[in-house]
C-alpha cells in the first residue's frame, strides 16, 4: 500500500473526493493542479499552468483536462467529468475509478468490466511539459482511447467565454500536434510516444464550473475549446505517454524522460519526504534569477513570504545554494532599505516594514547553519548597512527609527506588517505606530549587525551602532509591557495601546537576540499557549476577543475580515518552537515532536502531501487558503531540524 493512496469509496465519494487536491510544479515556475479524480473544482486548476512573459507576469491555463473515452466491442466509457450548473456532473467517468496512489507520481486506475487502464501523471522538473502515461493493464482485446484536450489559454486569475477570436486552426508536429487559440500566447503541443490518429474537429464545451469559486463568491462558470481529439489503439500490456507541452519533441525521447522524471524523484513514501518534496515545489529559476513562489495556486514572489520561508526551504534539506541564490536574487531589488513585497522591477511595491527585517533574520538562520563557509558582514554588510541607516534616516511609509530606539511605520489606507488584509482600502488590523513584532525583529535585527560587525573588527559600524540595543531595549519593555496583563502590547500609536492578544507578541520571545528578561518570555509564552495555540497554528486573535472570527470561510470580504482575526497560520508555529525551546531548553523536545506529527494527517486531505495556508480558529481546524504555502511548509521543516539537532 502506498503512503498516500484513497480506495474506491472515497474516490466516487464527491463530497470528499472533489475537496482533495494534487499539485506538481516545475523548476520554471509552471504548475498542474487538480483533484484527485481529475475534475477541476477552481479556475486556477489546470494539467499545464504557465507562464506567458508576452502576455503578463502571471500563470496561464493552457491544458485544462484530458477527457478519456474508453471504446472497445463498440462501446464507449467515458472516464472524464466536469460539473455545471445546477449541481450536474456529466460525464460521470469517476464512477469507474478503483484507486488512487501517489508515489512518487499520482496514478490513478480505472476498471471497466474486464478491461482495467491505469493512468500517471509527472510535471517535468525543468520545463513546462506534463506527462500522461497509459497503460492497458488488462483487456481481451485491442482497445481504442480516445483523448480529448479541453484548452483555456487565459490568465489563472481570469475565466474564458466562447468567442469568435479564438483561433480554430492547428499545425501539425511529429506525432501530435500544435494548437495557440491567441496571439502572444505559446504553442501548445502534444504528441504521443506512438502515434495517435487525430481528427481535427473544434467546438466549445459550455458553462463548466469550478464549485470552490462559485463557494469563494467569484465568478465560477466558464467555455472551454476542443479542437478535436486523438486516437490510439493499445493492446494489453501496451502504454502511450503524452507530452503536453510548450515546444516540439522528438517523440522518440518522450518514454526515456518520462522514465528519467520517475527517477529523480524523492519517494512521497513517509511524512518527512512529502515536505521535502513540497520545499522544492516552491523554490523556482527564471531569467537567471532563483526565487521562492508564497504559495499555490494563486500566490507569486513574496518578498515577507521568502525571507521567512528561505531557512526552512533550503538549509533544513542542506541546501545551502539555494539560500544563497535567493537571497543574492532579491538583493538586486533593495531599493531605500526596503525589499519589494509583492511584484518586481516597474510593478514592485514596496510597502512591507518588516520584509527587509526578515531578510537580517535569514542571514541570521545561515548563520548559525552548520556548513556555512559564507563571510556574511564581508558580502551582506554593505545591504545591511543600507538598511540600518535607512531606517534610522526614515524611509517610505513613515518607516523610521525614533529617538527612543523604536522603528514607528504606518500610512493612511495601508498595512505594512505580515497583517496586510484590506477591505474597501482599509486595513482589517491597523496596526500604525509602534508594532511589536517589527521592534522585536528590530532590536534582533540590529543586535545581530553589530555582531557580525565585531567578529569583522568593523569599527566604525560598530561605533555609530553600539549604543542603541539598550536603548531599544528599555524603550520596548516600557512601551509594550504590561506587569499585570503578563504580555506584550499588540501595537502602540501615541497614548493609544492595543492589548489583543495576539500571536505577534512571540516573536519577542522567539528570536535570537530577545528585549524581555526571562519571567517576562515565560509569561508571553504562557499567554499565547493558553489562547491562541491550536494543533495547526497560532490563532491571530484570542477567542476571548469579540472582534474573534473562528472559521475562515465565504466571500473575500468574509474572509479577509476573519484572516487575521483568529484564524490559526501554521507557520507562526516556527517561532512559538522557537520560544518554547528558549523558555524550556532540551527538555522541549516533545512538545517540538507533537507540532510536528499533529500535521502528518494533513498529507491525505486538502493539499496532498503538503501544508495548506491557513486552518480555522476553531476545531476542527478546517484547512483553508492557499493548498500549498512556502512559510507553512518550511517552519515545519525548520522545527523538525531543532528536533534532530537536540536528538544529535
């Protein structure tokens, strides 16, 4: 039996089968997605996601799904089905499926009387082609399948209508062949290890919908174009892998890079190898440039997201190249001490406070790595630098260093901390003036400078720089304390002081260089443990507040008012490991051990094999976002590296 596998009756079990998702992503930033049984239930599912840079910066869905009818004694059996409107799923093909089973590739096998076909999937690792391999495990005679390709050729973000722009026309390629339904876009390609009969035939599939956005509150139906379909006669015994992809192939080397695909991958055989292979699943190479993806299906490059994720991506699976090509990638882009958040070059925006704060941390993480060799004050000194006297200058959105020490930041309509959730050009949690996270990564940040600055005898950064971790010190414990509440204030804006108890608090614990004494970390820790901790993350708000949103669910206006208002991240549990093994020592190895395991269930459901965004505040602990998130998955990785090296 495999490590992930689901047997008939979950399989043909809609209200379970259609919520499990598969995703596979590639080296060049392209991805497929789906369920489990094939049906795509969002717009942002597709078997070849990629990018098209003549179009726009993002993710384009080019092959939707391949529709299989099986047609042998002049019978057809179609294993394809969509949904539409009104609840109709037509065809019904996930009725034939028998079992699913994803190690290291998703395979899924269908039985049809006597006749039994398996299908495999395998996402190129580095360029934008997915493979689909056939295979006539059993029949009593030749069989005939017919594959049908449903193509989209738009934006992830966007849904397609039938039109009259869409060009019909087709080229043919060696065992296959070519279709690009617009200008601007790829061709998109596919061709078969042996070859196929295709009948060119095009038309429209009509109001196919995507349950989970209609469930979300977006648009959700959408037409689809069939240019025609393929045929090919196997026999038992007999297999045809498909290329779909964006350049031609020799279809002669379509079955060896198959087999090679099969054979560089890490088994998703246990628990520990699915989150290895969802690291790598993040981390991608364009144009020269190696970057982290937040998360999928719709996130991009973030640049919080990427510093947070970095050391848990990369240095908890010994990769240390990756770090350091990421982290040299983003650094081009350090513009007034600050890194983009969200785009880059012209489309970049820089509101983020903390991103450039993270970014210390990371080199801080590379750091104390074990086979670091990198002189960090020697290459990362003068970008630091740059940040420290950026932000002790002031630089945009009011981000500044005051007399006191504090870093205060915050502009009207906008949010520049890790909380950025904003309806009607207001931000959920405003969070203006002094925020305690950001000055606790602050007081780390600077503390952590002039350390490397020491140990490289910079005695002039050292000089300008030396006073000021006192001063941000006292100036923290008497802004943010509070002796008889027992923890820290949220955020601070003149005499106003915001006492929610939320999870931002632990970072004041959690981070190397901490401005509480010990009884004051024990106490933090023991508020946030008591309120917010829950076995999938920390909750962003106590339930003890009114303004708590226990579940993470409807229209984007819903959701975002509840994102940070109790909604439980998994990777706030990296800093809460963190905080609990400062305060408790080795001896907290058993608490690390069961925030680790608590998330091995999670490989079977949502997200296969991997972390999703967020959970609900409340039991059970629903996932919900994002299936795949960067920070999610790497904070477990970084936990379970503090577990091995304790047990060393």
């Amino acid at each position: 039996m495999s490590y992930i596998d689901f047997n008939k009756t979950q399989l043909v079990n809609l209200k379970y089968s259609l919520y499990q998702e598969l995703l596979r992503t590639n080296r060049a930033g392209s991805y497929a997605s789906t369920t489990i049984i094939t049906t795509n239930t969002r717009k942002y599912h597709g078997l070849l996601v990629a990018p098209q840079p003549n179009i726009d910066d993002n993710n384009h869905v080019l092959l939707s799904e391949v529709d299989e009818t099986i047609i042998a004694n002049n019978f057809e059996f179609n294993c394809g089905m969509r949904m539409y409107p009104g609840g109709v799923y037509n065809p019904k093909g996930h009725k034939y499926l028998r079992e699913f089973v994803s190690d290291p590739n998703p395979k899924l096998i269908y039985r049809m009387g006597g006749i039994v076909f398996v299908k495999e999937y395998i996402f190129s690792e580095n360029d934008d082609r997915m493979f689909i391999k056939y295979t006539l495990e059993k029949a009593s005679q030749k069989v005939t399948f017919r594959l049908k390709p449903f193509l989209a050729f738009r934006n992830v973000h966007s849904l397609v209508k039938a039109n009259d722009n869409v060009n019909t026309n087709f080229e043919e390629v060696k065992n296959g062949v070519s279709w690009q339904l617009y200008d601007g876009y790829s061709k998109l390609h596919m061709q078969f290890s042996k070859k196929p009969v295709y009948t060119h035939q095009p038309d429209w599939y009509y109001g196919i919908e995507y349950m989970i956005e209609r469930q979300r509150g977006y648009d959700s139906t959408e037409d689809l174009f069939v240019p025609g379909y393929f045929e090919v006669n196997l026999k038992a015994g007999e297999s045809v892998v498909i290329s779909a992809s964006l350049d031609e192939k020799n279809p002669a080397q379509i079955r060896s890079q198959y087999s090679k695909e099969i054979k560089k991958r890490t088994p998703r055989n246990n628990y520990d190898n699915c989150l290895l292979n969802a690291a790598e699943e993040f981390i991608i190479r364009n144009n020269g440039k190696t970057e982290v993806v937040a998360g999928y299906p719709w996130f991009g490059r973030w640049g919080r997201d990427t510093f947070i994720a970095l050391p848990g991506l990369t240095l908890a699976r010994n990769d240390i190249k990756s770090f350091l090509d990421v982290a040299n990638s983003m650094l081009k882009e350090l513009k007034n001490g600050l890194f983009p958040n969200v785009g880059s070059g012209e489309k970049a925006s820089y509101n983020s406070v903390d991103t450039s704060l993270w970014f210390i941390w990371a080199l801080q993480q590379l750091h104390s790595y074990k086979d670091n060799k990198t002189d960090i004050w020697k290459v990362y000194g003068p970008s630091l630098k740059k940040i420290l006297n950026s932000f002790s200058k002031g630089t945009l959105y009011n981000i500044k260093m005051h007399d006191n020490g504090l870093v205060w930041a915050g502009e009207q309509g906008k949010a520049l901390t890790w909380m950025d959730a904003i309806i009607d050009n207001n931000p959920v949690t405003p969070r203006t003036g002094y925020a305690v996270d950001i000055n606790a990564l602050w007081y780390n940040g600077v503390s952590f400078c002039i350390d490397l600055a020491e140990q490289a005898n910079d005695k002039t950064f050292v000089k300008n720089w030396k006073k000021w971790p006192e001063i941000i010190k006292n100036s923290f414990v008497d802004i943010f304390w509070n002796n008889e509440k027992g923890y820290l204030a949220d955020y601070t804006n003149g005499e106003f002081k915001d006492w929610s108890v939320r999870p931002n608090m632990i970072f004041a614990v959690s981070l190397p260089h901490s401005p509480l004494n010990e009884e004051q970390r024990f106490s933090t820790l023991n508020v946030v443990k008591s309120e917010l901790l829950t076995r999938r993350g920390l909750r962003t708000l106590s339930p003890k507040n009114p303004d708590y949103q226990g579940r993470y669910f409807g229209d984007q206006k819903t959701r975002d008012k509840a994102y940070h208002q109790g909604t439980a991240w998994p990777w706030l549990l990296g800093a809460y490991a963190d905080a609990y093994l400062k305060v408790f020592g080795e001896q907290s190895v058993d608490v690390l051990k069961d925030i680790y395991n608590e998330f091995e269930p999670e490989m079977r459901v949502n997200g296969i094999g991997t972390i999703s965004e967020v959970y609900d505040g409340n039991p059970p602990h629903l996932a919900g976002g994002a299936i795949s998130q960067a920070w999610s998955v790497s904070e477990l990785l970084r936990i379970k590296s503090m577990i091995n090296k304790i047990e060393e």
